[in-house]
C-alpha cells in the first residue's frame, strides 16, 4: 500500500524558495523515517522525483521564525527548483511505499490512484495514526544503540550522531516496535538498505550482508558476502522480520 499526501504549492512556497508541508505530508515523511532537523543543520534526505526517475538532496528542517510564532517544518534545496518554482497552484504529492519517499505534481499520479491510501481524515484516527509513527521511537533507539554497543551493525562504526535506529519492516505500515525488527545503520546504510541496495539474507549460518551490483564501484561493496555482527546479548539477529 502507498500512503500519500497532498498539497497545493503556494505563492509562498515558491518565494521563500522553501516548501512547508501540511500536517498530513509531515507524517509521510516520519513514515519514511525522516524528522526536521535544527535550520543549521546540512543534513539531507533524498526524495524521488516521479517525473524524472531521480533523486533529489533536499533539506528537512525546522525554520525559526521571528514573529514569535514556533518553528515551521521546511523542505528546501532540489525540490524546489523541480517540482515548486513555477509551478504555484499545482498540488505536490508526497508518497511512501514503505521503501521509497516519492514527490511528484498530484495529475501525474492519476493513473495510480486507486493503490493510494490517504492520511485519515477522522481527527480521532489521525491522531492515533501519528502516534502509531511516533510510539516509542526514543526508546526503540536507546535499545538498539545498547543491542549494537553504539555501532553500525553493518560497518562497524559510529559515531552516534550518524547512526539511525532502523526498522526491518516499516514502523508507519507494521506498528512494529520489538527489538528483533532493528537494526543501528550509518545513516548512509540505512538510506541504502531502505531502497534494498543493501539487503541482510538469512542462511543455515545466520544473517549475511548482499549488495547490489548497481554499488559495484562504490566503497559499500567491501561489506558483501560478510556475516552481520552479533548484537550485544550474544544472539544473531532472527529471520522474523525479514521481507
């Protein structure tokens, strides 16, 4: 199932050269396992273009705004040069396969419509969608640093601030939050592992690494063929969760 939001671009959004989703397009984005970071932040994720089959970098970020009002949740950098200016009273779609974060203008996905599920429009059930995404993030975190002793369960490196608690199955789709359907990625691992460029296959002896051919020429290549790390309690990870 696709979950997905939309929105018409407005004169602002064009402007201010950035994007401010809706409520509804905030949860597809922590469906995709993404939340705004501090507007100094250079951090990017990257989102789909539909109509050209590509990636874009944007930004996700918190702007801190000077009339006293709270912070306002931004998209900046490549989406608003492809999918924004020029392109004001448009609606822009925000879309989450459980894999892949897609964005495209709302009459290129007609064709598709029927595969999409849209945020709930019942306030009741729309605050228990948002809590089934957000329940226990923190704490899943906190378990899977300890499970992989604070390092990538793939690389074998840190440092904190550039691990993600990953889930095997999606969150948002699943409302999964054991311990088993972790993972601590890098957070290039992880954006890689969410597109199944990097996969963890289950064997008679345990849990193995397999990369893609497509990063054949990249440094990723080095973890093919190697058995994943034994978590902390001494257990490989189980095959539960694994598509």
């Amino acid at each position: 199932m696709i979950h997905t939001a939309i929105k018409t671009i407005s004169k602002t959004d064009a402007s201010k050269g950035a994007y401010v989703p809706d409520w509804d397009q905030q949860m597809i984005l922590e469906m995709a396992g993404y939340s705004p970071v501090l507007s100094t932040d250079n951090r990017t994720i990257q989102i789909l273009n539909a109509r050209t089959g590509l990636e874009m970098r944007c930004s996700y970020y918190n702007a801190i705004r000077q009339d006293g009002r709270g912070p306002e949740s931004r998209l900046g950098r490549e989406i608003i040069h492809e999918l924004v200016v020029g392109h004001v009273g448009k609606s822009l779609s925000l879309a989450f396969d459980g894999h892949r974060l897609t964005a495209s203008h709302a009459d290129a996905i007609q064709a598709t419509r029927g595969d999409l599920s849209p945020i709930p429009d019942d306030p009741n059930e729309r605050q228990m969608f948002a809590r089934r995404i957000r329940a226990g993030q923190p704490e899943f975190r906190k378990i899977q640093m300890s499970l992989w002793n604070g390092c990538c369960a793939i690389s074998g490196h840190g440092p904190a601030d550039a691990l993600d608690a990953a889930h095997i199955q999606p969150h948002a789709l699943s409302g999964i939050n054991d311990p088993d359907n972790g993972l601590l990625l890098r957070s290039d691992i992880h954006n890689l592992f969410d597109k199944g460029l990097i996969e963890i296959v289950q064997t008679s002896d345990g849990p193995f690494i397999r990369v893609d051919k497509r990063l054949e020429d990249e440094p990723y290549m080095q973890f093919d063929g190697q058995k994943l790390r034994v978590r902390t309690d001494g257990k490989q990870l189980p095959s539960t969760y694994f598509r």
